[in-house]
C-alpha cells in the first residue's frame, strides 16, 4: 500500500526550503565568522544560509505539526539554520505533549531518544543549537521523571565531544528553573579542567544561574570551594551578579 503524501508544508524540504528562501548571503557570511566555522574553530565546517534567529523562529511556527520522521530527516541537512529549525520543531512539540490536556507521553519518548540520536550523530553541534534545545529534550525529561542524578547526565559530561558536554550542562537548567540545584552542583566540579572555553561560559553560567534563581548561599558555597581552580571566562560569569567587591575577591583566589 502506498502511504498518502504528506500535507504541503510538513516535510523536511518543505520547511528547508522556507529557510532557503529568507536566505540571505551577506548575513551568511557574517554568521560563518560569529560561529567560528574556520579551520580549526569549533563550527569548522559548518555551512549557514543567512538567517537570523528570530526570523527562523517565525517560520517554524508553520510547521510545529510536522511528522517526527520528517524533522529528523532535516537534522541531516549540511544547513545550520535547517538544523536549528528542526530541533525548534522539536522543543515545540515536546512543549505541547507536555500540556495537561495535550500530553502524550510516547511522542515525548520519541522526542528524547531522536534528539539523543541527533547528538550523539554530531548533529546538534554548535552552542546556539544545544542552547536552544538540551533543557527541554533533556532537561525536563529527566527533570520532571525526578532523575537529576541520571547517569546520561554523566555520560554526556564525560564525553569527548564538547557538544555533547555542553549539552550535559544545559540540561541542568530546567532543574534550576524548578528550584533544584543538584545538578547544576553536581556535574560543575567535572568540568573545572575542560579545556573549551564555550564549556568555561556554560558551567559559569548555570551556576551564576544557581545563585540567582536557586540559593545565592549555595553559589557562594561553591565558589568558596572551587574558585582558586575555575577558569577567569568561567569565574567571571559564575559571579557577575555579585558585588564588585565579591567578584574581586573571589578573583582573587585565583
């Protein structure tokens, strides 16, 4: 039997194809040089169409209904715009599975172990990309299920590959929004001799986040500990939020 065609405006190369349309290639050029696509930059590589975030955010909201096959298939797309719609698409749908009167706990499975596989395949492989999604797919997964010690928290933290390090880290932010710093507190200390700086600014900022949204004594606990060994990039945002003379001593301690 053959299967009935997708709807216009739900496949992959429909949605590319929007994005390929807002194109624009000065835009593109300048987002290569901002996402460090050169030679032995952490985006070496990768190819950009030319679109702002925001206005790829308003095309997705075309296409939040689009099958899970359908989206997975634009994760492989060479275009990080394409990718970073995809993985909107996704959040969105995870958003909406996850409402009271919409939930559906099966496509939020489905959402998790696709967006895993994305990772682990090097498809969700720049900072905006995991920034957009780890809370969510991740985070909330194992958030609201009560798993904030999830041995995949570990995993991804000890990986190799700074994306999906980076992806561990963020994730722990959807437990900070909940008031639960465990996370955050836990797989920090890890992460004090990672050699990437983008790591330095993801950690730094979780726990800049602790001490803002969770407990500014539990910030402070930490930073008391663990300050003489964090890296400046990492120290600076973990304590931008403090007083210019807390920021200097704990700088300080360095």
């Amino acid at each position: 039997m053959v299967a009935d065609p997708l709807p216009p405006g739900s496949t992959a190369n429909d949605l590319a194809a929007a994005i390929d349309a807002a194109a624009d290639p000065g835009e593109a050029a300048f987002l290569q040089r901002f996402f460090k696509t050169g030679p032995g930059q952490y985006g070496e590589g990768d190819v950009f169409a030319g679109v702002r975030v925001p206005a790829t955010r308003a095309i997705v909201k075309r296409f939040e209904r689009m099958p899970l096959a359908e989206v997975v298939a634009l994760l492989e797309s060479a275009v990080h715009e394409h990718r970073l719609a995809a993985l909107l698409v996704m959040v969105r749908q995870y958003q909406v599975a996850s409402r009271p009167r919409t939930r559906d706990d099966a496509a939020r499975l489905a959402l998790h172990e696709a967006y895993l596989t994305a990772v682990g395949a090097g498809r969700v492989n720049n900072w905006d990309l995991v920034d957009s999604s780890a809370e969510w797919l991740v985070g909330e997964v194992l958030r609201e299920a009560g798993r904030g010690d999830d041995p995949l928290l570990d995993r991804l933290a000890a990986s190799a590959s700074l994306w999906e390090r980076r992806v561990a880290v963020l994730s722990t932010f959807a437990f900070i929004k909940a008031g639960d710093a465990r996370p955050t507190l836990r797989l920090a200390p890890r992460l004090l001799d990672d050699g990437e700086d983008l790591m330095h600014k993801a950690v730094g900022w979780m726990l800049r986040e602790v001490g803002k949204r969770v407990d500014r004594e539990l910030l402070l606990g930490f930073l008391d500990e663990y300050a003489p060994r964090m890296p400046r990039t990492m120290l600076s945002y973990a304590t931008e939020h403090l007083t210019p003379g807390e920021r200097a001593a704990y700088r300080a301690r360095r």
